[in-house]
C-alpha cells in the first residue's frame, strides 16, 4: 500500500519553528535554579520557579484544547509565539524573586498555549497512517530544543551573563515567529464544522481526554525523572567539581536523534509496548551512572544512555496519546499530554526540592530514577491486556 507523503514544506517549516520555540525556552530551564540561588532564592523557591510554571501551563491547557476544536491554528500559533518573546525578556528587569515567580507563572501560561497548539498543528499536518514516524520527527524538534539548548544555555550562565543568555534566548524566539509566519497549516474539516454549532465548554472534557488517559499517566511518572535532571543537574556538577555538564546534555541529544528514525517506524508497525520497557530500563541505568559521576566520561555515557531511552520514550508516549483518541478530540489529547509532562516536571522540583533538604543531588537522581521501573511496570500491565494485534491508527 502506498504511503501518504509525510516531508511536505509545512511540516518541515513547523519542525523548525518548533525546535527554535523549544530552544529559546529550554535554554533557560537549568539555568534558573542556579540564578534563583544567586540573588538569594532559597531551596523552595528553587523548586517553586519550575512547579509554578507547570501549574500555569497546565491551567491553560484546557481552554486551548476547546478552542482549538473550534478555531484555524495559524492565529493562535503565532499568538502563543509572541508571548512567548515577551515574556523571554522579561526576566532581566528584576531581581526579586517574587516578581520572577509572577514572571514565571505568566510565561507557563504562554508556554501550556504554545506547545499545546503547535503539537495539534502537527496531528493536523502528519498523515494518520504516519503518526507514529510523523510525531516521531516532530517530537524530535522537542527532544533536541530540551537536550542541546540546555547545554548552550549553560555554557553562556557559566562563562557570561544571565543576561546575554536570555538575550539569545530570545533572539531564537524571533527566527521561531518568523517560521511560524510562513508556515501553511491545515485545520480539520471538522473544526470549521464545529464554529456552526460549538461544543459546550468543560474544564474536566478539556482537560481530560478518557481514551487516553493510561499513556498520559505514564507520561507523568516519566517525566518526574527528566524533572531531576533539568532542575538540580547544573547543581550537581557544581558539586561534584564537573566542568562537562554540557556534555550530558550533547551526547544525550546526539544519542536521541539517531534513534528517532527507527523508533518511529517501530511504533508505526508494533505499538508503544515493547518500545517504552525497553527504554525505561535504558533511563533507569542512565539516572545511576548520573548520580555517580565523577568525570565527563561519566557524564557522556549517562547523557548517551537517557538520550537513547528518555528521548526515544518522549515521542512514542505522545504518538501513543494520539492514537487513542479522535481527530477532532486530537487537539485536547494533545493538550493532556503536554500536561502530564509539566505535572511530572513540577511534581518532580516540588518533592525534590523538599528532600533536596536532607540530601545531596546524587541522592535525588537515586530516587526519581525508580519512577521509571514503575513506568516499566505499568506498560507491562498494559501490554498484557491487549487482545488484537497492534494497528496503526487510519
């Protein structure tokens, strides 16, 4: 059977644009712990700049996901963009960590918009029959904006300012805003139905889509690990007297690109099961040899090891959301699944940040490390249900 066309100029343009968004952002992400410690941020405060932006992110999600059962996703692509430059800059005018918080909040509102519209507008663009590989690329602009722009983001903390790093940051969310621009996206027949007789609003509906709220779990307890790493990894090769912490994140990125082309058109063909036990165990492995480090060698092979099975799990969690659900309930699955990553991520910095109290990092990345055997676990229990082969959605 032939396949339908997946490298068309829309989806090219909106992998880009979607991994300048991802690096613009993520190049602040483990940099902020450290810069709150530096103005005098204590340990809850640390915790409290990543779970406050998750709670604004995932507030929002719900009104975009109905909205985007009834709206064209070019506007509220390139609304969700230019908040996102606005409030980029924004983080240089004060020092007070108050104001940063409220700074912080607002940004995860723009943030939940964002990712939660132009992660629909590619469901729209990829063929369904290529969900898997489609969202498997696409999720690749996701993984290496979180993988390669933290270590960028580091080395300009590290070596410059904070303030020529949110400068550059922003500069990437320009040449974002400018791709989003040119970009031509398709909105579903079905939405342009739905502006004659639009749907009732619920928060719960928009929050929640049921079909896929096994895999969206699974993405929260997945997510609580990558939490550690983001929030206390710079923290911790301070301590450990590291110099490489950018390393980690290269070899990760590195590792997580040259995987994605097989792990995609595995999941097309054989489903998320065997995929995610595979690399939970990869990542539970990756997060021991971390906690170890006491060279840059060290560093590599946990960054090489949680790039091939963290960075591989990411897109094959998001895909396998999707194809649980409906075309036009696609954009508020979407919106759950970017949720259940920043409820992961902000439960992971509000418990961490208050054991961080009574150990050290290596301590944290021991900890979190044992979500991803529960993630094993309960992919297993799915997989044991399962009663027909695996198809890959129409």
């Amino acid at each position: 059977m032939h396949k339908p066309r997946l490298w068309t100029r829309p989806f090219i343009f909106l992998i880009l644009a979607n991994l300048f968004t991802f690096m613009s952002f993520q190049m602040l992400l483990p940099n902020l712990p450290p810069y709150i410690e530096s103005i005098g941020g204590s340990t809850l405060e640390v915790g409290l700049i990543t779970t406050t932006f998750a709670f604004a992110a995932i507030v929002i999600r719900p009104f975009i996901g109905h909205l985007l059962m009834t709206r064209a996703r070019k506007l509220l692509i390139l609304i969700g963009a230019g908040a996102l430059l606005l409030l980029t800059m924004m983080y240089p005018v004060t020092q007070v960590v108050f104001f940063l918080l409220v700074i912080r909040f607002i940004h995860g509102l723009a943030w939940g918009w964002s990712t939660t519209v132009n992660g629909t507008a590619a469901v729209d663009i990829v063929p369904r029959r290529r969900v898997g590989e489609g969202m498997g690329y696409f999720g690749l602009s996701v993984t290496v904006g979180m993988i390669m722009a933290p270590s960028l983001g580091i080395y300009l903390y590290q070596n410059y300012s904070f303030s020529l790093l949110v400068w550059i940051s922003a500069a990437l969310g320009i040449i974002a805003l400018l791709l989003f621009s040119v970009t031509r996206f398709t909105t579903p027949e079905q939405v342009y139905e739905n502006q004659k007789n639009p749907p009732r609003f619920s928060f719960k509906d928009a929050l929640i889509e049921k079909r896929s709220w096994y895999p969206a779990l699974v993405t929260i307890l997945n997510t609580f690990g990558y939490g550690a790493v983001v929030t206390y990894i710079v923290i911790f090769g301070n301590e450990q007297g590291l110099d490489g912490t950018f390393l980690f994140y290269f070899f990760n990125a590195v590792l997580a690109t040259v995987s994605r082309p097989v792990t995609g058109r595995y999941f097309d063909k054989r489903g998320p099961w065997n995929l995610i036990i595979v690399c939970s165990v990869i990542s539970f492995i990756a997060m021991w040899v971390l906690a170890s480090a006491d060279s840059n060698l060290d560093l590599i092979i946990a960054g090489a090891l949680f790039g091939a099975g963290y960075g591989s799990m990411m897109p094959a969690l998001q895909a396998w959301v999707i194809s649980k659900t409906s075309i036009e309930r696609s954009g508020i699955a979407n919106g759950m699944y970017y949720s259940s990553i920043d409820l992961g991520i902000g439960a992971s910095a509000l418990v961490l940040g208050f054991i961080y109290q009574f150990v050290n990092t290596a301590a944290l990345f021991k900890i979190s490390s044992f979500l991803f055997l529960v993630v094993m676990v309960l992919t297993v229990i799915d997989l044991r249900r399962q009663t027909e082969p695996w198809q890959s959605p129409q």
